[in-house]
C-alpha cells in the first residue's frame, strides 16, 4: 500500500514537470508553424481571451494527465499491482482535481499575470 501511494505521488509530481514541459512544446510548435515573430506573439496574446487561455492550459493539462495515466498502468502492470487499470484511472481523476483545486484557488493569480502579459505585449 505505501509502494502504490509512493507510485502515485510520484506520477503526480512527474505530471506537473511534463505539463510545464508540454506548455513550453506547444510554443515552439506554434512559433515553427506559424514563423512567429516578436509582433506576431504580441498579436495572438492580445487576441486570446482569459477563457481562451484556461481552456488551452486545461486541454495541454488533460492530455499531459491522460499519458501520465497510460505509462502509469503499463508500471503498475509490471509491478504486478492488483487493479492497475482503475488504480490509473484514480490517478488521472486525481491529477484532474489537484489542477482544479490549484486553479480555482489561484484563479485571480492567473488572471493577473495573464493581465500582465497582455500589458507587456501592447
């Protein structure tokens, strides 16, 4: 039981560090296929909406969360651990409601830097 607790904290932290990394990946995916430059960032953070960027964090988020979960079932499955297909699902519902948590209760945080980023772009 503390091997599978252990487990999962650690595919949760691994999911933070993978979420940080798959947000810095869908800006370089943008900047090579849309040959961003300083004007042209500029332009796409004053068009995207508060929502418009929560929702894109959320999506990033839910896939992040959703491989964690994948490779989390393939070690649990290796580990002989009992119930590996609904110990991952636990830890992707897991995931999903930390981020919640962190978002709702730092939403005005958010929303400030991303004020701030628009702010710096003008």
């Amino acid at each position: 039981m503390i091997r599978l607790c252990f487990l999962m904290l650690i595919f949760m932290i691994l999911t933070r560090f993978l979420l940080i990394g798959f947000i810095l990946l869908s800006f370089y995916i943008k900047k090579g296929l849309s040959h961003m430059d300083e004007k042209s960032w500029d332009l796409y953070f004053q068009s995207i909406t508060n929502q418009g960027y929560f929702f894109r964090f959320f999506l990033i988020a839910v896939i992040t969360s959703m491989i964690i979960s994948c490779i989390s079932y393939f070690v649990f499955t290796a580990l002989n651990i009992s119930q590996a297909f609904s110990i991952s699902i636990i830890l992707f519902i897991l995931n999903m409601l930390f981020l919640y948590v962190d978002m709702r209760k730092n939403k005005d945080v958010l929303i400030h830097k991303i004020e701030r980023i628009r702010m710096v772009s003008e």
